[in-house]
C-alpha cells in the first residue's frame, strides 16, 4: 500500500483490536501525515508509540482499554489535538504530562477508570475544555482554580470518586449540561451552585447521600434541566425542588425511604419516565393522571395494593410500560387496561386473584410477566359473536313451523303471546322507509327516461345534428381578460406600426426605451420586447418577448412576466408571450434585431425595499465605581488605557472588556455584566463579548484604537488617566 502512495491521503484509522505488544507498532503509521482520527483500543499498549510525532494534523487520539502507565512521549508536539480518550487504562497522576494541557485546541479529556488521586496538575490551563471525564478514580478533592478557566465546560463528570465537597467556583459554569456525581460520599455538599448552571440539562446524584437538608430549596431557574437521577439516597419525600422543573422528562427515585407523593406532581407536565421503585409508597395521588405525556411508569418493590393505584390511570394515553412487580396487588384496575399503547406490562410477585377481562383487548401488549402470583385466574377470552347466528328464532313455534306443523300445533305449543324482538322491528321500518325511497327514485329515473326519448324524436324529425353546433370553445377564448387601464402602462399607439419596441422594467413598471438601446441589455435588469409586422394578409400581427438578466432581483422577473402579458391583453394578440433567458437566446430572438446582443454589467436599482445594516458608532469607556459601576467615555485610542481599571471596547457587533493589570476582578466581573446588558437590550444578542488581559489582546483590538500590531508592544507601559469632566457618563444601578 505504501508504494501506491495512499498513505499520505488517509483521514482516518481504527486499529483496535490489535496486538501491539512488545514494539510491534506499525512503522507505516507515520507515513499517514493527513491523519486527523487514530484509534488505538483494546491493543495491548504499555507506552505511546514514537510514530505519533509524525501525525501533525492529528484531532483525536483513542487509546482505551490498555496497560498504559503514562501519556508522556509526543502529544504535546501534536498542535491539532483536540481530543484524548485513555479512558481503562493504568495510568496514575505522574503518567499524565503537564504540557498537553497547554495545547490550544485542547477539548475533550477522558481518564476515566484509571488510578488518578487527584485532578491532573494544569488542568485549568485547558480554556477550551468542552468535555471532562474524570470519573472510576480515586479523586478526593477538586481544587478551586480548577473551574476558574474551564467556563466553556458542556459535559463534567466526576462520579465514582471520593469527593465528599465541591468548589463555589463551579457556579461559573453557566454552560455545562451534563453534571454526573453519582457515587460520591458528598453528605456535606449543600449544591448551593446548581441553581447557577442555568444551561443543565442532565443532574445525575445517585448515591451521594442526598437528603431534605442538603439539597438546594430552588431549582426554579434550570428551565433546561430535563434528567435527574436521585436514586440510591436517604429522601423521604420528593424534594420541593423538584416539582419547580416543569421541563423535567425522567425522573429516578428508586432506592429512597419515599413515603408519600405531592399533588403537585402535575406539574411535570413533560414527564416520559418516572422511577419510584424500592420506596415505601402505599399510594399513587390521582395527580399522577395528569401526566398526558408519561411513557414509562415504574413501581417495583412498593407496598402498593388495589387501591393505591387511582382508577384514572386510563388516562395515561402514551404508557408504554408500567412495571409494579413484588407489591400487595390483587387486582389492577379496569382503567389500566384503557392504555391502548401499552407493550410491557409486569406485575409478578404480587397476590392478584385475577385480571380484568379488558386485559385480552391489549392489542400491542408483548410482555406481560405475572410469575409468583400462585392464585392468579386468567380470565377467559371473550367468545367473538358472529354475524351469522345474530336475531335467529329458535324458538319452539318457529321450529314446529318450519318441520310443517299444522296452525292449531303451533299455536297450541306457544303457550301465550311470543315475546316481540325490538331490533327486528327497527330492521322492518327501515326496509320499509327504504322501499319508499326506492319508489321515488323509480319515478324520477322514469322521468329522465321520458325526457330523453322526446328530445331523440326531435332530432329525427329535423335531420342529422350538425356537428359544428357542438363545437366547443377555445380555451383561450374562454379566459377572461382583467379588467386594467393598459394605458397607464403603454402609449396608445404601441404596436400599430411595424417595427420593434423595447420595454425595460423599473420599479415594477415599463419604461420605454430609446432605439439606439435596442440590443443593449443590462445584466441586472428585464425587458419586453414587441415585434410588430404585416401577416401575409397584409394585417398586423405581433411577437412579444420577455428578457430575463442573469443579475435580474425578483420583482423585476415578476415585472417583466406580467407586462408582457398586459401588452398582450392590450393589443389583443393571440400569441404567446415568449421568455427568454440571458445567455439562452433563442435563434427566433436574435433575429429580432439588426446587431447581435451584448451584454452591459449593472442595472437599475430594486423596486422592494432594502434593509440597511445598522451603523455603530465606536467608543473607549473607562470602567471605575466600587458599589455602583460607572461607564466614562474616553477617547478612541491606545494611550487611553489604563492597568488600574477595566475599558469597555463597543465597536457595533464586537465588545472587548479590557482588563489592567492592577484592575480588580469585581471590576472585570460587572463590566461583563454590563457588556451583557448592551448586548442584550441594544444588539439583540448579537453581538460577541470578548474577555481580554493586558499584554494578551489580539491583533484586531489595536486596529480598532488605530494602532498597528507592531507597535503595540509599546502600549503595554501606559500611564494613568485624568478624568475628563466633560466626557460621557453611564451609570449602572
């Protein structure tokens, strides 16, 4: 293969599976310089080949499941590297290398199932960290410079560790979406900064002794938070929390000492999966039914009976499965069997007696496990009636009639008056009514058939029908013109004299144009063009044409097809109108002019109207104020800035809050609120803030103060500022 020369051409490589042990890494791996994806699972690695220096243009790098005790070797000379997975190894913290931390493109991360005890060291130098897995270590703390930088972060877990705290600092993480703690003796952790990650959407806490006191009293804010999973704990009710997350769509209880369930329950209406398994719930509230969107419904190892489950469960029209195993169950009721869509339907170890018979009309039921239920009686089947056997008289009368019985016999065995069948009398009135209604129609048919013959003896006696008085109307005779004043748009005398006229379109009307123009069109624009001549009797005939220009905005083809059907409504003509495309002229087309076509960039302007971008004004203001922030204009340059103070860079579309060296945090923090609130109430929310430090700005931040990126150096030793007693103030409350 190498001396086709693919190699250099592969974007990818799955190599798992392999046995690389002992060296026997391929060298031909190295020639592979395009390789952007490299996985290297289940080979039986104990270091990183050398080869891996050759890849530069590698992205993502996957050597789980190995016997790998380090990653030192060549990753930190891969510049594209976005991705490492050496998730089931054996790595410890002294196998994990300072410097990949510093590579810029650097975003996901997982080290999971590996022998770290503590958080790798540099971690937080990993700005554009968008998914951490540190879970199955051996963690017991996070530092709290870990989450300072690593505010991109979507994805974070960390379960399966010995954390029994979390920073503050994680509350600036307002973009994760999935946090997974599951397994962790966090007794103490209050999770006071959940209600911060406004973006969650996944909280799994399961086995993180969760109870009433240590869980958040408000979650109002995660209106995106739509799985959590607090199963495994020490709640003994539904924490208040959760009944504010009306988006929530699973929810795991299971394992807990939940006794009882609120009314309030209804407002999860999004709810598709709820786990209450392994509590000591006696009852379900009726609230339950409310749940119009709920698929699964899992009640395991409960001490539920009939009457704690409400009859309308029927109403749960979307229940797929509803699991209530190992309960005090002796019936179910009747509504359950009302959920038309139910496939699984378990109920084994309970003490049912019977089920109802609805249970049989289940259409779409595949699994229904009623094991351990030793007095359990299925009910029988229904027995379909058939049409066949329906309103038959099998009585003794009828059945001495039928063998030929004299009169006196059957009336003798009748013994009274026969009992009269409603339903036959009902079937007897309407063969009666429909018999009338036959008759009326008898005599209407009877009445056609009369018409019909008088107007065929009519005919005979006059002769033989001429065809032509049959002949049916053209189709274009038989359209109707508009009812428009064409001289608003065209001169009485078009088109009365032979010769060419020329229409170009301009603000959704046609403009007549000079004769020298004929053949001379816009790129941009459309024309009509009318052809007048003599027939060969002498009479005026017409070809109207309409040019479409490459360049040509809508309203103009819009134009230049409905005046040229006005012009032909307008002569009277009864030719078609013909369009013609630039650069697709017809032959019929050319020949109506005396020169060849030709073709002039430009056009005239649009008749719709346009939308200007918003112009914005660039300003320098100069952030100070302790309790309340405030905002001084300064003028737009270098030496306008300050290492003592915060400056809010607002070119339009593109913020930059600019931090001194000397300036505080705090400064820094309100300044990026108040960049959010023009972005927000002014830009619509499209603007981009960017976050910058002294001696770190980018070239396009000193192009915008007017200097250029090689003397920007010199702007780094700035001097302090005079307030400007006239200059702008914004004030923010």
């Amino acid at each position: 293969m190498a001396a086709t020369g693919v190699l250099p051409f592969i974007r990818g490589v799955d190599l798992s599976g392999n046995d690389f042990k002992g060296g026997y890494f391929p060298e031909h791996v190295k020639s592979m310089t395009s390789l952007r994806w490299l996985k290297l699972n289940r080979t039986g690695l104990c270091y990183l080949p050398e080869e891996l220096a050759s890849l530069q243009k590698l992205e993502h790098l996957s050597v789980s499941h190995n016997s790998l005790t380090t990653l030192h070797g060549e990753l930190s000379s891969l510049p594209c590297l976005r991705a490492i997975v050496a998730r089931a190894n054996n790595l410890k913290n002294s196998g994990v290398p300072d410097d990949i931390f510093q590579l810029d493109d650097l975003s996901v991360l997982d080290l999971s199932y590996n022998q770290l005890t503590e958080i790798p060291r540099d971690l937080e130098n990993s700005r554009n960290m968008l998914v951490l897995n540190l879970s199955h270590n051996s963690i017991d703390n996070i530092p709290n410079q870990l989450f300072i930088n690593l505010t991109d972060l979507l994805y974070l877990d960390v379960s399966d560790n010995k954390l029994d705290s979390l920073p503050p600092q994680m509350r600036r993480l307002v973009h994760l979406q999935t946090l997974i703690l599951n397994n962790n003796p966090l007794m103490h952790a209050q999770l006071r900064q959940l209600p911060a990650m406004v973006a969650l959407q996944t909280l799994h806490l399961r086995n993180t002794q969760r109870t009433q006191s240590n869980m958040p009293t408000s979650m109002e804010g995660l209106t995106n938070l739509a799985d959590v999973d607090l199963s495994c704990n020490d709640l003994t009710r539904v924490p208040e929390c959760l009944y504010t997350l009306s988006n929530l769509k699973r929810l795991n209880l299971s394992s807990n000492q939940i006794s009882e369930l609120s009314l309030c329950i209804d407002q999860w209406t999004q709810m598709e999966t709820l786990n209450l398994s392994r509590n000591q719930l006696t009852s379900l509230p009726s609230a339950i039914c409310k749940l119009s969107k709920l698929k699964k419904l899992y009640l395991n190892s409960n001490k539920l009976d009939f009457d704690g489950i409400p009859s309308g469960v029927g109403k749960l029209a979307c229940l797929v499965e509803f699991m209530a195993a190992n309960n005090n169950l002796e019936l179910i009721p009747e509504g359950l069997c009302r959920c038309g869509k139910l496939k699984k339907l378990v109920l084994n170890k309970n003490r049912l007696v019977t089920l109802p018979e609805a249970i049989h009309f289940l259409t779409d039921l595949e699994v229904l496990d009623v094991r351990e239920n030793p007095n359990l009686v299925m009910p029988p089947k229904p027995v379909d009636r058939t049409a066949e056997w329906y309103n038959i008289d099998f009585s003794l009368q009828n059945q001495l009639r039928l063998a030929g019985a004299s009169p006196a016999t059957v009336a003798a065995a009748g013994g009274g008056s026969s009992q009269r069948d409603p339903l036959a009398r009902k079937m007897r009135l309407r063969r009666r009514k429909d018999s009338a209604q036959d008759d009326q129609a008898k005599q209407v048919l009877k009445g056609m058939t009369d018409v019909a013959q008088e107007k065929n003896k009519s005919i005979e006696e006059n002769g033989d029908l001429k065809y032509s008085d049959l002949k049916t109307r053209r189709w274009d005779k038989s359209l109707e013109k508009p009812h428009l004043d064409y001289s608003e748009f065209f001169q009485e005398d078009v088109g009365q004299i032979p010769g060419l006229t020329v229409w170009q379109i301009e603000n959704f009307v046609p403009m007549q144009v000079d004769d020298a123009f004929h053949g001379k069109f816009y790129e941009a624009d459309c024309y009509i063009i009318l052809k007048t001549f003599l027939d060969e009797n002498g009479a005026l005939n017409w070809q109207i044409f309409y040019w479409i220009g490459q360049e040509a905005t809508l309203d103009k083809k819009a134009g230049s097809a409905i005046h040229a059907v006005n012009l032909r409504n307008y002569l009277g003509a009864e030719c078609r109108t013909i369009r013609e495309e630039m650069g697709d002229e017809s032959e019929e087309f050319s020949a109506v002019f005396d020169n060849e076509i030709s073709y002039i960039e430009g056009g005239t302007a649009s008749g719709f109207y346009t939308v200007e971008d918003t112009q914005y004004v660039t300003r320098l203001y100069r952030v100070y104020g302790k309790k309340n922030i405030r905002l001084e204009s300064v003028p737009l340059k270098a030496g306008s800035l300050d290492p003592r103070f915060v400056f809010l860079l607002d070119t339009g579309l593109e913020i930059f809050v600019w931090r001194g060296g000397n300036a505080t945090l705090s400064g820094t923090t309100k300044a990026r609120l108040f960049a959010e609130k023009i972005n927000k109430n002014e830009r619509k929310g499209k603007a981009e803030i960017t976050s910058l430090v002294q001696n770190q700005e980018p070239p396009e931040f000193w192009e915008v103060l007017g200097v250029s990126p090689k003397t920007s150096r010199s702007t780094s030793r700035m001097t302090s500022l005079q307030s400007d007693p006239n200059s702008t103030r914004l004030a923010l409350a």
